[in-house]
C-alpha cells in the first residue's frame, strides 16, 4: 500500500470518528493505536505508554496546568467582575465606552486567564446584563464578549502558544512577545467598531423617542462621582501587578516559562486570599477541581495528539504530505493563503489545540523552506484560530455566550460576532502587509 494511500485513509479515518461524537482525544488516540497494529512492527505496541510519555515530557508543558491554576483562581473568585467595574467606571463618558470597558476587561482578564471560555464567562456574566441595561442590543453586546474572549489564545500567557511553540521548536518567549503587538491591534479593531456600532444604536434610538417611542436606557447612565471611581481601583491594582510582575519575570530574565506559570499561580492564589477571602477548603476546591479536570482533559489530548502526530512521522505521512506541497512549487504567498484557509475548514469542527498538533508536522516545513518566520506565522495562525472560536458551526465562545445569555437567540449570537470575525481577517491582512506588528517587540526585547 503507497504512502498516499496510507495517508488518505489515515484522513479519513480520523474524520468519522470524530464526526461520530467519539471525544478528540480517544478518536485521535484510536486511529494511531489502530494504525500502529496494522502497519508498524508488533513491538510498536508495547512502546505506546512510552510513546506518550517522551512526546510530554517537555518543560514547557509544565506550564500549562500551572497557568490553567493561575487562570482558574482569578475566573473563580470576583476578580472578573471587579476588573471590569472598574474599567467601566473609567470610561463612561467615552462613546460607546462601556462596550470599549467589556473589550478592555476581556484583554487584561484573559492576559490573566489565559483561556479563551473563561474570558468570555466571567467578563459575560457581568458585562452582558450591564449593557442590555444600558441600551446595547442584545446582537451587540454578545458580540462583543464573544469576540473579547477570543483573546485569551493570543496574549500571553497563552495555552495555544506554548503548544505552537512545542510544536515548532520555537521560543516560548519570542511568541508570547509576538502576540502583543497583534493582540493590541485588535483590541483596537474591536473597540473601534464598537464606538461606531453603539454611537449608530443610540442614534436610531433617540431618533425614535422623539417620534414618541419608548424611552431610551441610553438616558439613563447615571455618573459616578470621582471618589466613587477611586474607591474600585484598590481592588484591581493587584491584579494588574500579577500581570506585570510575571511579565518582568519572564522577560527580564529571573525565570523559565514553567517557574514564571508556579510564581503566577502562587502569586494569583495568594490574592484572592487576601482580596477576596478565598482561602478554606471549601473556597478552594471549586478552584483545585476545576484546574484538575482542564489540565487533564488538555494533557490527555496533547498526549493522544503527539502519538497521533508521531504515527504519521513513522509512517511518512506527513513528510510525504509536506513534501507534496513543495513539489506544487507555489508562490509563498499562495503557500500561505492555501494553509489558512485550511486551518480556517479545521477550525469549523477542531479546537486550537488540536489544531496545531494535528497540522504542524505538515504545514511547518513547507513554510520553513518558504521562508516565513515561524514565530511570525504563530502569531497568524494564533489569529486564524481566534476566528474559529467565534464563527459556526462549532464557534465555542457562541456557546459559552449562550450558556451566559440564554435568553439571547443564537442566531443574533451568530450575527453579533460575524462582524468581530470580519475585523480579526482584516487583522491577518495586516499582519501580512506589515509582519512588524508581530515581530518588532520580540526582536527589541530578546536580541
């Protein structure tokens, strides 16, 4: 049997078995399980434990559960909603500000969390409601949280980016630095169109009141007081300093990617025990849980993942498949666009994680000998995934946002995000045009 051969089948057994409901995980550890019996010596079977274990025993995966912990005490305890009253008090007056506070405490909490799902929940739960009573449509308001959580895979620290960078062999540190520029970029998108997008609803609402319709609740903002705005920044001032104390720790040299995720989880747990109390038992087992089921289900498809992707080595699948694409002899930037577009199908039915493990024994090398920066395309990639996390079938965040709004129609979810989706491809242009956005702070910080 031809390698093609091989490989289609490889393709197109993985296919049904995830379509057939089977979790990502066992379909992807069941194909590899299944062709190792047939075609690989009998001994690879015994090595399979083995197998597993050398593909995580990676330094930097060590990360992952300890930024997941990190993640899960802020996300658990008040710190979301406390972060984004604050914001929110600051840029009242500011057109379309509360929306521009939901986008700016989705970018500080999920450069906190780190997680995606997270972001949009604990920011949802209370901007949602907040600005339904303010006059924001019900389409506008779930798309912005929707889109604001996508930012938890590109800033750091990301979960998505370390596996890209286990995937690629590149420097954590290098794509952590690269997602800042891009993800400033489209917080900036996104708080742009949600000024002009509120600015147009309040117009046509105003319009209508003085044609004798209802009262509009953009009439109704009621103005906080000096003295009332300072009072909410002592509860998000240490948060912020997590934020920055972990960053100068990585960056400035004084720890690893994995002690800079144990420092941000001590530091994270020790807050919210301070802050917020939260130090019994009892208010941390829902924390300690919560990190031991992410973690597991996340490291149980990572492992299953790189037996996968270590099955298609063996049997030169993805060599021959990358080699396939080099002998197209494509332009680099054709090269390119066909390999998002194809993580774009991907990401219709697969989360990020598995995304990257899945993909990047075939599209890496292909874009190594064209030439492109890989930390570079991480960061594009990273911006192509955020998309898939927001546009149907399989958006997660709409999901998330509909767990959190269920009064909202998930058609109007739908339609609220599809214009975040618009601006995030604009972004990818961008960063085409102008691959500095991603590189400049990476090449100034880490010579």
């Amino acid at each position: 049997m031809t390698v093609a051969t091989i490989g289609a089948l490889y393709g197109a057994t993985t296919l049904l078995l995830m379509f057939s409901g089977i979790p990502i995980a066992f379909a992807l550890g069941t194909v590899a399980v299944v062709f190792m019996y047939f075609f690989m010596p009998g001994a690879a079977l015994d090595t399979v434990t083995q197998n597993v274990y050398e593909e995580m025993s990676s330094i930097t995966l060590l990360s992952i559960p300890l930024f997941i912990l990190k993640g899960a005490a802020i996300g658990k305890s008040r710190a979301g909603a406390d972060l984004y009253s604050a914001i929110h008090a600051w840029m009242r007056r500011i057109p379309g500000g509360l929306g521009i506070a939901n986008v700016f405490a989705c970018a500080l909490f999920a450069a906190m969390a780190g997680s995606s799902p997270a972001t949009a929940s604990a920011i949802g739960s209370a901007g949602i409601p907040e600005m339904r009573a303010r006059g924001y449509s019900p389409r506008l308001a779930a798309g912005i949280i929707a889109a604001g959580g996508t930012l938890g895979i590109l800033l750091p620290p990301s979960i998505t980016m370390i596996l890209f960078a286990v995937a690629s062999e590149q420097s954590l540190g290098r794509l952590f630095l690269a997602g800042v520029g891009p993800g400033v970029l489209l917080v900036s998108l996104f708080a742009g169109y949600t000024a002009l997008r509120f600015t147009r609803e309040r117009a046509a609402a105003l319009a209508a009141y003085e044609r004798g319709g209802e009262r509009p609740a953009h009439l109704d903002e009621k103005e906080l007081t000096l003295s009332e705005k300072v009072r909410m920044l002592p509860k998000v001032a240490p948060f912020v300093l997590l934020l920055i104390g972990v960053m100068v720790a990585l960056y400035g040299g004084f720890a690893t990617p994995s002690e800079t995720a144990g420092l941000g989880a001590i530091l994270a747990l020790g807050l919210i025990a301070v802050i917020y109390r939260v130090w019994r038992a009892r208010d941390l087992k829902p924390i300690l849980a919560g990190t031991v089921r992410e973690s597991t289900m996340l490291l149980f498809i990572i492992g299953m993942s790189l037996l996968y992707s270590y099955v298609m080595s063996y049997l030169h699948i993805s060599q021959s498949a990358a080699e396939s694409i080099v002998a197209m002899h494509l332009s680099r930037w054709v090269l390119l666009a066909a390999i998002l577009v194809f993580v774009v199908v991907l990401g219709f039915f697969l989360p990020p994680v598995s995304i990257i493990l899945m993909t990047a024994p075939i599209i890496l090398p292909p874009l190594r000998a064209a030439g492109f920066d890989l930390v570079w395309f991480g960061v594009v990639m990273t911006v192509v995934m955020e998309m898939g996390l927001i546009h149907p079938p399989v958006g997660l965040n709409i999901f998330v946002i509909k767990n959190v709004a269920p009064d909202i129609p998930l058609k109007e979810i739908v339609w609220g995000v599809m214009p975040f989706v618009g601006l995030m491809a604009g972004a990818v242009v961008l960063l085409c045009v102008f691959p500095g956005i991603a590189t400049w702070l990476p090449n100034a910080v880490l010579h």
